[in-house]
C-alpha cells in the first residue's frame, strides 16, 4: 500500500484508525476499497451488537440510532466514491486531457 492509498483509507476512516491493521487487511484483500468497507462493516457490526437505545429514568438517555446511520452512510458513500488503486473514470491521464483543453479566442465584431 502507497501513500495515496494510506491517505485515502485515514481520510475514510478517521486518523485514528491503525495504519499497522490497515496495512495487514490491505495484503488480504488487496483493494483499499474492500479495506475500508471491511473496518467500517465491522464499526456497524459492533454498533447492532449493543442495544441502541438505553434510558435510565430521570438519570440519563443514550441514544446511537444516528451513529448507527451515519456508518451506513459512510459505507455507501465508500461505495460510491472512487478508490485510488481502482481504474475508472477520473484517472490521471483523462484529467490531464481535461486540463489540457483549450479554445479558440475570435475577435469581437463591432457593428454600428
């Protein structure tokens, strides 16, 4: 795994997250994509382990519904967005072709 890659995954996953675990997923599954669906599936898992939602009258309310829905958006947006050892739309070349582009400058004709 790069830099890029490195970055990437601790963009997705917090800078929290190991670099050491995320190096060991990334020599099994050998796609930053998959690592990071793997950590995040996993964060999901152990959220729906516990209950969600516990009250304690006239003590205290804990509530992890939302935290809940912010990882399964996370996973989708994962699986949306590209990865950088994945081939596809938006690559170095096509957005050097892009940058590259250029336009015909005409004169402006003045009429009386």
């Amino acid at each position: 795994m790069d830099e890029f890659q490195r970055s990437w995954l601790l963009a997705q996953l917090g800078p929290d997250t190991d670099p050491a675990d995320l190096e060991r997923r990334y020599f099994r599954l050998r796609s930053v994509r998959a690592v990071a669906l793997e950590v995040l599936g996993e964060r999901r898992a152990k959220l729906l382990a516990d209950p969600l939602k516990v009250t304690v009258d006239g003590v205290v309310t804990m509530d992890l519904q939302e935290n809940l829905r912010g990882i399964e958006r996370q996973i989708e947006g994962v699986r949306q967005s590209p990865a950088p050892d994945e081939p596809g739309e938006g690559t170095e070349v096509e957005d050097a072709v892009t940058i590259l582009a250029t336009t015909q400058l005409v004169p402006v004709r003045r009429y009386r």
